[in-house]
C-alpha cells in the first residue's frame, strides 16, 4: 500500500503534469494546484466539548495551505479556520466553518463543508472563497482529505489538498 505522503507526491505531479499538457495559462480560464494543508497550533475551544454526540461551536486553529503548480503563488496561504460539527456516537459527523487565508497578493474568506471522525482524525471538505485585495475578483476551491489524524496539531500529520483558482463569475 502507497504511504500517504507518497500518494500526496504522486497526485501533485499529476496535477502539474496534467496542466502543463494542457497549454499556456494565458489560454484557461481555471489554474490548478496540489499540496499539503497543516495544523500550525491546537485547537482553541468555542462552545462544546468533542464526545459522542457533541455539537461542537466556533472552535478555532491556524492552518497552513502549501501548494505547489501553477497557482501556488494565489493559493498557497495561511489563516484562521472556525469549526462547528455535530458528532454522532462515533465521533463521525458533518462539520463546517469559514476560514480567512492571507498571503502576499491578497485574502481568500471562504466557507467549507465536510465530514470528519475525532476519533480517528480522518475525513475531507470542500472549501469556497472569494478574493480580496490583490487576489479581487477571483475565487477559491479547495478539496481536501486528511487519511488520519486531522486534529494532531503542529508538525503533525497533513491533509492533501487540490486547489482551483479561476476568475470570479461575479
């Protein structure tokens, strides 16, 4: 079986090679990226605690986005993320929140939705944010899985992401 980490090198060369066969970025309208996402400090908690059937409100943690292709320079970046879930007897639920991702260009306010198990750190989400500043008028996609232990804090385990930046349809 293919080590997580592995599989995360093997997916983001794909996505480079798969652009880069595609043509000049002048002549799409969507640049694509792939990397890791990690926790940069413990979670600070909101209301709730995680046990089976918690709802869990307005926790909050710096996360790091690193991507590499040819929108690494717009989406790679770093912020604040709140979280809210509602937990069932297994620690599985559906989770939600926002997030506030700087860098360089611009910031990215966004919104995600996905589902995570606290017992195992494992699950996945999909992120939506739109620009501002320097990355005005642009939009954000971000799918992301954690194989295992989302919630383990600085250096520890990563999610590998896949992130699409393309002009804003507004």
């Amino acid at each position: 079986m293919m080590k997580p980490r592995t599989l995360g090198l093997v997916v983001v060369g794909v996505l480079v090679a798969g652009f880069a066969a595609g043509g000049s970025p002048h002549n799409v309208t969507a640049l694509v990226a792939g990397g890791t996402e990690m926790m940069l400090g413990p979670w600070t908690p909101g209301e709730g605690a995680i046990g089976p059937g918690a709802r869990i409100r307005n926790w909050t943690a710096q996360y790091q986005d690193a991507v590499v292709g040819p929108a690494a320079d717009l989406a790679s970046a770093s912020g604040p993320v709140t979280m809210n879930c509602n937990l069932d007897a297994t620690l599985t639920g559906p989770c939600w929140g926002t997030f506030e991702f700087e860098n360089a260009t611009g910031t990215w306010l966004g919104t995600w939705l996905g589902t995570f198990n606290f017992a195992t750190g494992a699950g996945s989400y999909r992120g939506f944010g739109r620009g501002h500043g320097g990355l005005k008028g642009m939009e954000l996609e971000i799918d992301a899985v954690y194989p295992g232990w989302a919630f383990a804090g600085p250096n520890g385990p990563v999610g590998y992401i896949y992130s699409t930046v393309r002009k804003s349809g507004r």
